[in-house]
C-alpha cells in the first residue's frame, strides 16, 4: 500500500487548508480508511513526530486537544483518500503532516506534505 499526501502550502494565521492522503498500490486499498484506523500525525522541526487525528471503522473520530474544534478527519472511500479539514490556523500549526494506516499491525506511512502558517 502506498499512501501519498497532498494539499500543503503556505497560509496566513486564520486561514484553512484541506490535506489528503490517497491511497494505492493493491486490491485492499478499495477499503483501506473504512476497515483500518487512520491517522495524521505531523513533526515540526527540532520536534518529535506527534499524533494530530485518528479515525476508527466503527467508533468516533479523536483529535489532539490544540486542534479539537479546528481540525476535522474524514474519509471518502470511493476515491480511497482520508482528508484533514484544518480551519482557523496557527503558526503553532506549522509542520510536516504525515498520513498513517495500519493494517494487520504494519503501519504505512506517506512522504508527508509541508503546511507552514505565518502570523
């Protein structure tokens, strides 16, 4: 499974971007963010990588607490892509944001996409 994001860029403090993260590369990935649990993380620089949003096949969607109410995870499994709806950036926001699915206990990871927030 190969999984790509995309959607980055450079924005004002206030501003919104949507991420996405498509999935391909087998016959699995036709369900891959409606049967696995599905993550973003990001790493800013000098910083360890952190978890951002997750969504689970049968349960509730969860978020860091510093993006709770600005940040929303979803999927579309048609297209095989998981988005992040960001809103209401923060120059705090800044950093390289990953996609992350594990199936059957391996974890894929994308190349990340840039997101950088000026104040």
């Amino acid at each position: 499974v190969q999984l790509v994001e995309s959607g980055g860029g450079l924005v004002q403090a206030g501003d919104s971007l949507k991420l996405s993260c498509t999935a391909s590369g087998s016959a699995s990935t036709s369900n891959v963010f409606s049967v696995n649990t599905a993550k973003w993380f990001r790493q800013a620089p000098g910083k360890q990588r952190e978890w951002v949003a997750l969504m689970t096949p049968h349960g509730p969607s969860n978020y860091r607490q510093s993006v709770k109410g600005r940040f929303t995870i979803s999927a579309d499994t048609s297209s095989n892509t998981m988005y992040l709806q960001m809103d209401n950036l923060k120059p705090e926001d800044t950093a390289v944001y990953y996609c992350n699915v594990e199936i059957q206990m391996k974890p894929y990871w994308g190349p990340g996409t840039q997101v950088s927030v000026s104040s």
